[in-house]
C-alpha cells in the first residue's frame, strides 16, 4: 500500500445476516486521510424478496431494484474500490460481514482491515448520550441527508470520519488500524477497557446487554483469552450478529481452578438462564425418584417426570436408569413390587406393576420403605476436595454432602483447620444437579489425593 486510503461504505440489506441476507444497495466513499477524492454508489438486485419492514425503513422494494445489476455483476467495482484500502463503517463488522460474503460468492477472496466509526467515536468523543449514526451526528451538527440509505448514510459517515481525524489529538485512529489492534475485534459497543482488565487467570465471565442484565455466561482457563475468541473469525450467522451487537460490558470472577470455574459457570447459568446459554439444557436431569404415603397409610416409590418446582431423592437422566435403582432398592429391602410405581415417558402418569389381593403388614412395610431411604442417605458420598487457592496464600475447597454439591469457597493459608468439619464453614452454598456431581465424580476420580472424606450425623 503506497498510502493509507480508507474505502468509507454503506451497505442497505434484505435483513439482518449475510447468510441469508442480500445487499440491496452499496455506496463507497474513498478518503485519502484529509478529503474525499472519489465516490460510487449502486442500487443491488438481490435476487430476493424484499420484505416489507425493510422497505418502510429505507424505502427500497422490488420494484425500484428490479432492473439493477446483481452483487455478481458489480463484484469487479466493488474489489477494485476496497482493494489495499482501510474498510471504514460505521459497526464495521455488519457491513464487511455483507461485503466479504458476497464478494465470496462472486469467487473473490477478499480481507481487508477494518475501523469502525463507532468505536473510533467512543474514544475521541467518549460521553455522548448515544453512538448511532442519526443521534451522533445530530450531537456534533454532521448534516444526514437521506437516512438509511447507502448514499445517505456513507457521506455522513465520511464527513464524521474527517471531524474524527480532526478531532484525534492522541492518534487513537493510527492506533486502531493497526493490525494487531484488538480493538478492530471488538464488538462496537463493548469499552476496550472491559476487555483489557481481563486478567489471564482461571474464571467465569459475563456479558451485559445495555441494559446491565447478564446475557451470556462462561468459565475459562485463561480469562483474556477464552473472551477474546468469542470475537475472532467472520462467522455471519444471526445469532452471532445479534450477540455481538448486544455486548456493552463484561464482568468477570476469578477462580482458584477450571473445574471450580465450572462448578461456578453451571450454578450462574442455572439462576440467570442468560439469552445466548444454550449447552446446558441438555444435560438438566428428566425423571426423580420420589417418596409419597397413600391414603390407606401404605408408603410408595416412585419414578416420574421432574416437575419444575418439584425436589426429588434422586434424579436420572433416563427413565431406565431410575427404574434400576427402584428395583435394586425393591430387591435389596424387601418392598414388594405393587409400592414401586414407575413413570411413562410421554405422560407421566403412574404406572403399576402388579395387583396383588393380600397387603403386607403396613408398619413392617413402611419400615422396609425408610431403610430404602435411610440406606440412599447413608451410603451417599461425603467428601470435600481441597484443591489450590486463587493465590499462594489460600487453599480451594468443594463440598459434598450426602452425594450432593453442597458449595465450595476459600481458605487462607494461616487458618489452622484442627477438624475436616471446620472446612465447612468456609464454603459458600450453591445448589447442585445431576450434572454438576457428575463433573464432581468424574474430577474426584482424577485427583483422588485430593479427596477427603468426611461424616455428617
């Protein structure tokens, strides 16, 4: 590049991601760094239906684009005008989504580096009330003629793009176009500062909406890092357009391990049930087994569907492996098969086995049923793992407590523990799953010389 030109443009579409979007007109504006030395722009046939809440917003429809040329026939101009120049927009990520997909298709493969007038006009103008175009130009007096047009919206963004370079005492443009700048990578609304505070530790992050209400949630090995790959690659799918656009900050929360941060991840996830969290759902258990006293005062077992507000004595993934155990603990205590009611799958309503005319003695047959329940509580694992702390000066514990996660927290080194007990009241209560002790099982198996058991009376 003999000198740094930026190729300013403005893209109107069919909706809101390239994968299923088409560009419907394209407007670029060529700046040389003090003025604007060429301009092209060009209504797109995009081979689609426009719909109707595109055409009220800009007021493109089928019939004003139906004799111009498709992206296939402008590709050519449009390669020759971004070629070995900066791509400036205004959410650079939208527009060069668009461009670079389409440009794709046309057979050309194309990258380019890329500045973004909304992220370039948080840093030298930081406090204004909003960064859309219509509202930041009417704040620093830029005219916009034509709105939500490509012709329109590109010159104002041009005329912003020379007030910024005016405007930028401290270089921060230079700055942003380097290559190896993170902040290209960035999603438009998030401060640089979020990002840059991250430390490269073990954690659980969260991203905020505008609205400060969390709508993702994750853990990490190392926090800068794994936050970082959220916003590297050109994927075009909605979700990811959609997600990027909804990220104004992050918070995060240090963590002595991975794993502790996946304990973590899985309790935040569970209460917040953020807009973007999706993997979890599958691995939420479907059937319990319950414990219930019929109005003849005999006591039953039963395998059913897990009701939402409903607590159980054990949950399964499967209804098979429910009806297992029911018919382990039958066989083993002696409760006969007419008092063990199995769930279907598809209503959950309660099937019986059996009918039998002759009922067991109830008070024997009730006591059969609590050693069933005794014997689940009793031979439940109790244990805490101790594991490293955040820093030199503490040691990590997880709690478990009749075979369920109990909480995990803490512990100053200089702290003497003279009982494994007293660990307890060190540990901060989160709820537990059937997913989140199969993680405890399967870590406790890994380090067992982390594991220390201990009793509850």
């Amino acid at each position: 590049m003999k000198k740094l030109e930026y190729a300013i443009v403005d893209i109107e579409t069919t909706g809101g991601n390239a994968s299923h979007s088409r560009i419907t007109e394209i407007a670029i504006i060529i700046h040389d760094g003090k003025k604007i030395i060429d301009s092209w722009e060009s209504l797109v046939n995009p081979e689609k239906e426009i719909p109707t809440a595109i055409f009220a917003l800009t007021g493109i429809n089928n019939e004003l684009v139906k004799d111009a040329p498709t992206f296939d026939f402008i590709s050519e101009r449009v390669l020759a005008l971004l070629t070995d120049r900066i791509f400036v927009a205004h959410n650079v990520n939208f527009d060069y989504s668009f461009v670079r997909h389409q440009l794709q298709e046309s057979g050309f493969k194309w990258t380019a580096r890329k500045l973004c007038t909304v992220r370039a006009a948080r840093k030298i103008k930081p406090g204004l009330p909003s960064y859309s175009l219509g509202k930041l130009c009417r704040s620093l007096a830029i005219p916009l003629e034509n709105a939500h047009r490509a012709g329109g919206d590109a010159q104002a963004t041009a005329l912003l793009f020379s007030k910024l370079l005016e405007w930028d005492a401290a270089h921060e443009i230079a700055k942003m176009i380097k290559n190896t700048a993170q902040d290209q990578r960035l999603p438009p609304n998030l401060p640089p500062k979020d990002f840059e505070q991250l430390p490269e530790k073990p954690g659980v992050y969260y991203f905020h909406n505008q609205e400060k209400k969390v709508i993702y949630v994750g853990k990490a090995k190392n926090l800068k890092k794994r936050v970082a790959s959220h916003f590297t690659g050109n994927s075009i799918s909605l979700q990811r357009q959609n997600f990027l656009r909804d990220v104004y900050s992050i918070s995060f929360e240090v963590c002595a391990t991975e794993f502790m941060a996946l304990l973590l991840e899985c309790n935040e996830i569970k209460m917040l049930w953020p807009k973007y969290n999706r993997a979890l759902k599958r691995f939420e258990p479907k059937f319990g087994l319950y414990e219930y006293e019929a109005r003849n005062g005999y006591r039953y077992l039963a395998i059913a569907k897990l009701g939402k507000f409903q607590s159980c004595l054990e949950s399964f993934n499967t209804l098979q492996d429910g009806i297992n155990l029911l018919r382990s603990l039958s066989d083993q205590f002696g409760i006969h098969f007419r008092f063990c009611n199995y769930g279907t799958v598809n209503d959950g309503e309660l099937l019986q086995i059996s009918e039998v005319n002759e009922l067991p003695d109830i008070l024997e047959h009730n006591q059969q049923v609590q050693n069933a329940l005794d014997y689940l509580v009793n031979n439940s694992a109790n244990f805490v793992l101790i594991d490293k702390g955040r820093s030199n000066d503490e040691r990590s514990c997880v709690w478990v407590e009749h075979g369920q996660f109990y909480g995990m927290g803490y512990i100053a080194s200089d702290i003497v523990i003279t009982h494994i007990s007293e660990i307890k009241d060190y540990v901060t209560p989160y709820r537990s799953s059937n997913y989140i002790m199969q993680l405890i099982y399967a870590y406790a198996e890994k380090y067992p010389f982390k594991v220390q058991r201990h009793e509850i009376s």
